[in-house]
C-alpha cells in the first residue's frame, strides 16, 4: 500500500530531503566525535601530568557525546514505532 503525502506527486520530496540532511549531519557528527575520542585518548596514553587528565577528559566528554548521539538515535526510531 502506497500513501500520497503531497497533493502533486506520490512523495513528499522536502521532507524525504529534510531526513536525508539531518541523517548526513549526525553521520558526519558522529564521525567527528569519534575521531576526537581516538585522537584524545591516543594522546593521554603518551602524555604525562595535568595534560594526560586533561587528554582523558576531554576523550570522556566526547565519548558521553557519542552514547548521547546513539541514545538519542534509539528514543527517536523506538517513539516512530
């Protein structure tokens, strides 16, 4: 069963361009992110002092913000069901 959701054509061509945006945008996000966890915590594994804290840190924060990513990926298809 297909379902016309515009009055000119069988999709709704903005909204399918409007997911396909904010898909690409938490994509690259995520991808960002990541590469920092790795960066950071490469870097405090070498580092010593304050700065292997600082370096530990800094991975943490970015690996809460990818779990928040995925966290927020899962509420968003589990209310769409």
């Amino acid at each position: 069963m297909v379902a016309a959701t515009s009055s000119t054509g069988l999709f709704d061509w903005l909204s399918l361009l409007k997911v396909f945006g904010i898909s690409i945008t938490f994509a690259l996000v995520t991808v960002v992110f990541v590469s920092f966890t790795v960066r950071f915590r490469a870097s405090a594994s070498t580092a010593h002092g304050s700065k292997r804290v600082a370096f530990s840190i800094a991975a943490l924060v970015f690996g809460l913000g990818i779990l928040a990513i995925v966290a927020f990926g899962i509420v968003v298809m589990m209310a769409k069901s």
